[in-house]
C-alpha cells in the first residue's frame, strides 16, 4: 500500500495544487473576466483558474459600452513537476493530467478598457 501511494503519487499536484489566484484590476471596474471562453468572475475581485496543461490561457475583458481587451496568460512548467522523476516519471503523468504540472508565469494584472465611440 506505501508503495502504491508513493508510485502513484504526483508532486506538483499535492505540493502546488491545481488552482491558481488571479488579480485582475481594470478601469473601469466590474469587468467581465472571461479565460478560454468561460465567464471566471469579474475583475476586482478574487478570481480562482483551475490549472490545465497548455502555455497559454486566452484572457477577455468584457464590458458594455466598451472595447473588448483580450489578453494571454503565459505558463510554465512547475519546479514541483520535476519531482515526479523520482517515481519513475508516473506521477508526472499525473501532474499533466490534472494540470498541476503547469502555472501562470504571472497571476497580476491591470487593464484600462478603452469607451466606444
């Protein structure tokens, strides 16, 4: 059974989790935050992004009366990734499965949307 679980077990997951906290602060506020096409929340208020494998996240800022401001959330590679070679690179698997193998190389922003004419 400790063998199961250490083998099975994926580091980025357990040590970095598979969420992130983004803060995106605009002008004016009460921005809708869209990534990837999904309504996170508004902007000024603490936004929660569930971890997914890519290097990139599609960010839209969306406002009536105002220009769309879109945007792109770079990623990386986790440091905590790199510890599932120690389990013979399964746990690695794992973290690109969930997600947690990956994370924003920022989760700040700030934003001035610009009225339509």
């Amino acid at each position: 059974m400790l063998a199961f679980a250490l083998f099975f077990t994926s580091c980025a997951t357990l040590l970095s989790g598979t969420k992130d906290h983004l803060s995106i602060t605009t002008n004016p506020p009460n921005v809708d935050v869209y990534v990837d096409g999904v309504l996170l929340g508004k902007s000024g208020t603490d936004l929660i992004l569930k971890r997914k494998l890519g290097d990139q996240r599609n960010v839209n800022l969306q406002l009536d009366g105002y220009h769309v401001k879109n945007f792109e959330i770079k990623q990386r590679i986790t440091p905590t990734y790199w510890l599932g070679l120690f389990g013979a690179g399964i746990p690695m698997l794992v973290d690109i499965a969930t997600g947690a193998g990956m994370q924003p190389k920022e989760t700040e922003f700030s934003f001035e949307l610009k009225k339509k004419d």
